[in-house]
C-alpha cells in the first residue's frame, strides 16, 4: 500500500511538472484553443484566436479581448490587431462565437434574454460570464499574473461590449471600448428590452449608477452616416437617429442627461474619430493608444497664449521626457475671451468629449485686469459655465485657470497684481487649480530681467516664455519635483533655471494654487487662530498677495541687505554648497568672547516648514535695526541659520535634495548638508542652540476622541530633550528657565503653548509620546554636545498660507526671548556649562544605553473642527523627561574601533570628536561586546534596514593593532561618543549599519578600561 501511495505521489509531481512546463513553454506567435470547460456553455465550445508578441515578459503583458462584428469574421481583426499587438507588447485574445451556436441574441444581446425577448436567462448564464472564464483560463495556461483584462468590439462587437457592460459586473474589466455599435440598450428603467432595462430583473437605478461609473470610452466615427441595407431600422432604433454617428451621440447624450438629473458620476469618455467611415480594422488601430495608454488627458481653452509657441504640446514633451504620458487637445482662437468659448459649438462639443483629467482655461489677457463687477459677469460667469459642464462630463477630473502675465510697459507691476488676484479668486470660486504662469515671469523678471520672456510685441511669449509656462504647467498637473532634458531649442542652462523657478513658485505654495487644500477650516481660523498686527517688513510678509513664499534668494537678498546696513556688527557667509547648486547661508551677529554666551538658532531643517526662516529675518531685524535688539549683543553672540534645507524649502518639500530627512539623521550622517551643518555648528561651539520646527495640528489619530476631524491647539510646542546623558544641569536650565521665561512672553502676547507630543494608537485607544531621547533629533544631539538646548514646534504643517504671520511671529518671539534669557542671566548659564563640561571631561560618569519612558496623565487642549470648539482631555502619555533607566554601564577610558572603520571614524571627526590613531603595539584591558541577539527591520529606511542587538559585554587582555582607532571619553564630546558607540544605543552607529553587526559574532568596537 505504501509503495502504490508513493508512487501516486511521483505520478502526480510528473504531471503537475508537465502542466507548469506547458505554462511556461506557451508557445508565441499565432495559435488557438478550445474552450467548453464553464458548464452552462459546455455544449457550446468557443475557438479563441491569439498572438502572443515575440518578446516581452508573459507574465506582466496586458490582455485584450476583441470581439467580431456581426459577420462572425475573425481572420481580418487577428491580421490587423497582431501586428499592434507585437508593437505595443499586449496578448491578443479573439473568441469566435459562430452565427449558429451564438445568434444575435446571445451574442449582439449577451444572452440576456431568450431569443423572442419573453423570459430573462439567469445572471450566471449570459454570454459576458463566458468571457470572463475565459480570461481565467487565459491567466492559467499563459501563468499570467494580470489581475485584468481590456475589452474591444466595433459595430456588432460594439453592441456586445455595450451589453457586456451594463448587464454584467465584472470582476476583472479593467477598460472597455464600445466602437460604432449599430444601435443600443439604453440604461431606461422605463422601456422594455432590447432597446431599454425593464422587465431584466436584476437592473436596478443602484446597476445603471454603477454603469455609468465604470471606465467605459465610446468610439464613433465621424464618416460613419451610411444607412446600409443590414443596419437596424426599427421605430425604436430609429429614434436612437438615422445612422450610427447618430445614434452613437444620442445615447452619449441621454446618459449624461441621467447622471445629471440623479446627480450621479459619469466617467465615460467618448472618441470621434476623423477620415474613418464603418472599417473595423482602423477604428481598432485607433482604439489601441486608448487601451493601452494610461496617459493625463488635458483639455486648453484659450487664445494665441495658449497655442503660441505650441505650448500644449510642449507640456507634452516635457512629460514625455519625465515618464509621463500626457495627451493634449486645444481649443484656441485669436484674441478670444472665455464667453466666446462658452458659446462656442467646438469648445463645448470638446468638453463633452468626456475623460478630461485637465481642463486649462485661459482667458483674454488684459480681460481679468477691468473693474471687478465686469470680470464677475465677463470673466467669472463664463468660466462657471465651461467649469460646470466639464463637471458632468469629466466627473474626476480638474479646472485650472491660467493665471497670464502683464504687458512689458511700465504698467506691468499694477497689471500683475490684478491678474494674480483675479485668478486666485477665479481658482477658489470654481474650486479649481490655479497656474501661476503670472507669478512665475514676475519672478524671473525680478531674478534675470536679461532673460526675454516676452516677444517683440511685449505681449506675447517668447519661447522661454511659453517653456515657463509649459514648466509651470508640468508642476501644477503632477505637483512634484522633475528634472527634464527637453528644452524646446533653449540653451541647457536657460531651460534648466526655468525648470527650476516653475518648480520653486508652483511646489513652494501649493495651498495658494489650490492644488492643495487648507487643513483648516476657515471659522477655526477666525476664532482661534487671528493673524496679528504688526509692521510687515520681512521677505514673505511683505509680498502682495498672491506671489507665494518668499524663494532662498529673496530671504538671503533681504539679509544681506540687513547685514551691509550693520557694518562691524554681522556678517554672512555660506558654508557650502547642497546638492541642487544652492549655497547655505549661516549668519554671525555680535562678537564673541568668553563673557558672552554663544547662541546657535537654525530654522527649516524641515524644508516644508517655512514660518521659522520668516521668524530668523524678523530676528535679525530686531537685532541690527531696533536699539534693545543692539544692546542684546553686548551680551551674545549669535549664529543663524535661516533655512539649514535650502534645497527642501525650495519647493516645500520636508526631505533634502538626497532624500534624507534631516532632523532624523543628526546621528546617521548620510546627507552632505547634515555634515556642512554639523562642521559649522561644532566650529562655532554654542552654549544654547534652538531648533525651530512647525508640526501638523490635524491627525487622523486625534479623531479618536470625538469621532470627527480634531486638531492640537497649542500655538507652540516646546520639545525638550530627557536623554540621561546630556548634563542634568543643562536639562534643567532648558526646562526651568529658557522654556518657563518663553511661555511667559508667548502667553502675553496671546499664544497658547504646551510640550511637543506625537500620537499613537493602542488598543483602540489613543496614547501620547511626549519629548524627545534619540540623538537622531537635533534636540537630543545639542544637548550631548554640551549646549543648553532648545527645541520648538510652532503650528503650520498643512496650512499653506494661513496664519503665516501668526506662526512666524510665535517663532520670533521665541527665539529673541531665548537670546533675552542668555544674555540676563550669562553668568549663572556659562558657570553651569563649565561645570558640566568638567564633569563630562572627568569621565566617571555612569552611561545609559536605554531607558524607557515613564507613563504619566497629560492634559492637552484640542480643537473640534465640526463643532468650531477648543476642548481639553486628559491623555496617558509615555513621558520621555520621566525615564527609568534600563541597560546602564560603566563609562570606559575610551572606545576602540578597527582599522575596518573608517566610516565611523570619518562621521565622528566631522561631528568635532578628537579621535587617535594606533601607531604602535600596547597590550590593553578591553571589554569586547558579542552579538547575542539582532533584529534587522525588513523595511527599508533611507537606504538602510536599521539593527537592533542585544550584547554580552567580557573583559579580555589584547594588544591594540597598529591602524585602529582610540575615541578618549574625557573630552567634550563624550556623552555623544558614548550614546554613538554603545551598540545597543537607540539611533546609535551600530542601530544605524555605520558599524556592522552579525549574529554570535563580536563587534568592531570595544571598551578600552586600562
């Protein structure tokens, strides 16, 4: 009995082999098969006819049904559709459904009803079923991994595809063609079968909404009016029209007429294709593009500002030359204004066409510029009109209103101002984008005024002038960074700066654009949340409305011009050069000397958190141009870093130009820009440091609490460091002194603050995480170099615009309260350092690896969006200044690192660390760490799977190799060495892959006691 079982077994593993074999073996080319294995059909087997290309991967190659036209005829559509089929890398599937087996009413019909109309045939048993069969048995025999298939049919196979549609629900139909059906099955609950749904059981309003969601395109041919002898002529057919382009815009007609009268979603597009009469080969070669080509379909309307230069077709190369598919159509005439384009059969018939993932409009130049009440009936009327049909027809997609440029004369600044304003209201009461091609020229004109954007004319675009707004264009349709090597014949260095200043105008204000939403509402704004009043003399603040943040150079151009106003009293210089060619500038006020304290302040190491360069410019400011700001520097010396991610707060983009966020890699040291920072901050050595960040109020977690959209109120939120190795004494004078005297100053002027919280989820309920205690975050990585550190979160991630003044101000007073703080009370904060110093200097201070964060009540105020109302809860919260100290040892002499670790030693000497080289042999007492457990994430981040391990730590007498690396504690540095090197270390090198780590195996670093 066992031997048979076994050889049952073999028997069974030959076959399945064979059949995997066949899988993959499925020959290319030109083959059929039969199939009859689906049993309401059985007795009926289909031949299928296909192509399989030549080259290309089986497994991932589309699939697309095409089905026969009313004379069953296969052979001219596999000729045909092949030859695309091998061109465009999809396999080609015909079924043949023979005139006897498959009459018109289980073919044309789909088998819907019995042939005299009089009894409806199961859901189960109708033709489209058969096919979606059959596209499993294709996924099986082929070992395609698709999860779906296209369908095309022309004229009889058109009406298949219609009815295949809107009678049944596949599951796998991911596009479908209906092309020149002679007549339809309107979605009519109203008019019986064939020509309508009543008396189909299952066809309800719920199945006809559904139909007309699905990504159906209509292809009619505009040749296609011949009446001939087989075409259908029924009373009811003929009130469909007098031929199929007829019929084909009835039925287009009367379904956009249902969706809007029941206020449903149409997603249908229709096609009409020119030159093409009733030909079944053409129309398909045609229809390919559209089945296999997910491409960004754009609709301009416009005047000889749109089609000047060739502008829609330019977008379309710059796409091209990203990766993306764009396909453009325009509707633009000379001089024209938008109502021209809203009584105009053209303009509206291209609307109607339907699939439109863009409208553009753009409207007579100087027509936005006139007294307001004429642009809303001349400019606004017309361009809702034209919005609210592009509504019903292309349901998914986007207007965007084409904010032009003004005329070069000396009216320019004034006709500016006006268009900008204009289509930003324009942009907001239609609820569409907003391009800024407007804004982009003001900008280029102001930074490169040599660079023609105009045409003789002073009207008209040059072509720099439309690849600006080809650029600005790109931006606003993909709202992400690019880099292109099309430049429509400009100079590589002309179409690269344009490339550039579209980017920075278009993905530095995205919530300006409407391209992005506020997060807020605007009664929150209103109640809680006023912008102040002051003197608005700093780069963005003092831009009219409309021109976005201020870009790099607007804010250095503006501090320059503080510093050469303030000769012996600051200097700028750049300390180097990021990724993208910007330089990143680093301010110095006052003289330092060993009175002084020494105050570092960065601002937008995040580049999508703004407010804080703004608040940077309104500090110095204060500091050169108003007398107590002057006095202040008696007293202090200060660094600033205005924006430390140049590259990031080009464009409002969080990460660096490398991709790396910046605030989580003070410890990996990965990015260039980290190292430029970390070099120039050990150079100048602070006593205090403050970080200045903005964070998201709204989280989807918050919605816990009451069920509806809740956002953090606090205007600030203070994050101090708990990490047990940074000195308790510089701990206690952030906590006790700078943070206490800074809540003071923003209480007094009205702002609400409280401490830096991040939430989590926990058993369905939420738990907040509160401070900071990795060295991964600059407020935990100043503390261990020695400095009284600080560290802000004002509120402003996903607000765009709103309460920039508010925001920057929360920052700036923070920041002058914390130079006020230093310089009062110098004498007690420099005695505190030094004596911290001398500690870290003795070296006989206890290490702690981990510790975990004590659970404590917090209380937090919120705000209820739906409700406009602030609240206050109570919340467990893990309380990094709270911390019970888990894996503690002993502080070594030194470290020592293998010759092998050259990356470790070159990150550590950039942080300042004073390391030695092993230039002779020394017998030393080490303690070796081996690896007894490790854990590597399987998901990557920023290019590593970060390690965590867990060691056994033994004492073994060695010689120390000529080549390796001593790291002496007993240097200003050691806290952070120590936090680095111990392997167990959260965020430290070995949890970061700077030093590797393996399993039962020892590491590259031990600890030198004697």
């Amino acid at each position: 009995m066992k031997k048979l079982i076994i050889f049952y077994i073999g028997f069974l593993c030959i076959c399945l082999s064979a059949i995997a074999k066949q899988t993959l073996e499925r020959p290319r080319g030109e083959h059929f098969f039969t199939y009859s294995q689906y049993p309401p059909f059985a007795d009926r087997p289909v031949d299928v006819h296909y192509y399989i290309p030549s080259q290309g991967d089986i497994k991932q190659m589309p699939i697309v049904f095409v089905f026969e036209g009313g004379d069953r005829g296969y052979r001219y559509l596999l000729d045909g559709w092949k030859e695309e089929a091998e061109r465009k890398g999809f396999m080609l599937f015909i079924p043949h459904f023979d005139l006897k087996s498959y009459p018109l009413a289980d073919y044309q019909e789909v088998g819907v009803m019995n042939a005299a109309h009089t009894v409806a045939n199961a859901p189960e048993k109708i033709t489209p079923v058969l096919v979606d069969k059959l596209f499993e048995y294709v996924r099986q025999f082929t070992g395609s991994m698709r999860k779906g298939y296209m369908i095309y049919g022309h004229s009889a196979g058109g009406q298949f595809v219609q009815r295949f549609m809107l009678f049944h629900d596949s599951p796998y139909v991911e596009k479908a063609i209906i092309s020149s059906p002679g007549w339809y099955t309107f979605p009519d609950l109203a008019q019986t079968y064939p020509y309508g749904t009543a008396g189909i059981p299952y066809i309800s309003s719920e199945q006809i909404k559904k139909y007309l969601s699905k990504p159906i395109i209509l292809q009619l041919a505009l040749g296609d009016t011949i009446r001939e002898s087989f075409l259908r002529k029924t009373p009811e057919a003929e009130q469909q029209g007098r031929n199929r382009m007829e019929r084909g815009r009835s039925f287009w007609l009367y379904i956009h007429q249902l969706a809007a009268s029941r206020g449903w979603e149409c997603h249908w597009r229709k096609i009409e294709e020119y030159g093409i009469g009733h030909e079944a080969v053409p129309m398909g070669k045609q229809a390919v593009p559209l089945l296999t080509t997910d491409s960004l379909r754009v609709l301009f309307i416009g005047n000889s500002y749109t089609f000047f230069n060739r502008l829609p077709l330019q977008v379309q190369s710059l796409a091209s030359s990203c990766g993306k598919k764009i396909s453009v159509r325009q509707v633009a005439n000379p001089g024209w204004y938008l109502r021209q384009h809203a009584a105009n059969t053209q303009t509206l018939e291209a609307i109607r066409e339907g699939g439109w993932d863009y409208m553009v409009m753009q409207e007579q130049s100087k027509a936005p510029t006139r007294e307001k009440e004429w642009v809303k009936k001349n400019v606004f009327h017309p361009a809702a009109q034209l919005d609210s049909l592009r509504r019903l027809y292309a349901p998914k997609g986007k207007s965007v209103c084409y904010m032009t440029w003004g005329r070069n004369n000396d009216t320019y600044e004034g006709m500016q101002q006006q268009l900008t304003e204009n289509y930003l209201e324009m942009a907001d009461v239609l609820d569409a984008y907003c391009a800024p091609v407007g804004e982009a020229w003001r900008r280029v004109r102001r930074e490169c005024p040599s660079l023609q954007l105009y045409n003789s004319d002073g009207s008209h675009p040059s072509p720099a002038g439309s690849y600006l707004a080809a650029c600005v264009f790109y931006a606003i349709f993909f709202g992400e960074p690019f880099s292109s090597d099309y430049y429509a014949g400009l100079p590589s260095e002309t179409a690269l700066y344009l490339q550039r200043i579209a980017q920075e105008v278009v993905l530095a204000n995205l919530v300006l654009w409407n391209r992005n939403q506020s997060k807020q509402p605007a009664g929150v704004t209103a109640s809680f949340y006023p912008d102040p009043k002051f003197d608005r003399e700093t780069p963005t603040l003092s831009k009219p409305y409309g021109s976005g943040l201020a870009s790099v150079d607007e804010i250095k151009d503006y501090l320059q011009q503080l510093v050469v106003r303030s000769p012996g009293l600051a200097y700028m210089e750049n300390i180097g050069v990021t990724k993208q060619g910007r330089t990143i500038p680093v301010l110095y006020l006052g003289t330092p000397d060993k009175k002084k304290v020494r105050v570092w302040i960065q601002a937008a190491l995040h580049g999508n958190e703004p407010a804080g360069a703004e608040a940077v410019c309104m500090l110095v400011r204060y500091l050169l141009c108003e007398k107590e700001g002057r006095e202040l520097l008696n007293h202090i010396a200060v660094a600033l870093v205005p924006i430390a991610n140049v590259d990031g707060y080009a464009i409002q983009q969080r990460r660096s130009a490398d991709g790396y966020d910046l605030n989580r890699d003070q410890s990996k040291l990965e990015d260039a820009v980290t190292l430029l920072l970390k070099q120039s901050y050990q150079q100048w050595n602070p006593d205090v440091a403050l970080d200045i960040h903005e964070y998201t109020p709204l989280r989807r977690e918050f919605n816990l609490l009451r069920g509806v959209p809740t956002a953090n109120a606090a205007d600030v939120l203070f994050l101090p460091t708990g990490h047990l190795n940074a000195p308790l004494a510089l701990r206690t004078l952030s906590e006790e002194l700078f943070r206490r005297e800074a809540e003071v100053v923003l209480n007094s002027a009205g702002y609400a603050s409280g401490f830096y919280f991040t939430p989590r989820v926990a058993d369905g309920s939420l738990v907040l995480v509160k401070g900071a205690k990795s060295p991964q975050s600059s407020s935990t990585f100043q503390a261990l170099t020695g400095a009284v550190s600080l560290f802000v979160e004002i509120r402003g991630i996903g607000l765009g615009p709103e309460c920039y003044a508010r925001r920057s101000e929360c920052g700036f007073l923070v920041a002058r309260q914390t130079l006020v703080t230093a310089a009062q009370h110098r004498a007690s904060i420099k005695r505190k350092i030094e004596q911290a110093r001398k500690r870290t200097l003795k070296a006989t201070e206890p290490i702690y690896v981990t510790f975990t964060s004590d659970t404590v009540r917090h209380v937090v105020s919120f705000i209820d969006y739906e409700a406009n109302e602030l609240f206050k809860t109570e919340l467990p919260t893990l309380d990094a200044m709270q911390v019970t100290p888990q894996l503690v040892r002993t502080r070594p002499k030194a470290y020592l690192l293998d010759a092998l670790c050259t990356e470790a030693v070159c990150k550590l000497r950039a942080l300042g660390v004073h390391i030695e080289q092993v230039t002779r042999v020394q017998k030393a007492k080490v303690e070796r760490y081996k690896v007894t457990r490790l854990y590597r994430a399987e998901k990557e981040w920023e290019g590593i799977h970060p390690v965590n391990v867990e060691t056994d730590v033994y004492e073994d007498n060695v010689e120390l190799p000529i080549g390796s690396w001593l790291v002496p504690l007993a240097q200003p540095l050691g806290n952070l060495v120590a936090t680095l090197l111990e392997p167990e270390s959260v965020c430290g090198f070995v949890n970061f892959c700077v030093i590797p780590a393996e399993e039962g195996k020892g590491l590259f670093v031990s600890r030198l006691i004697k």
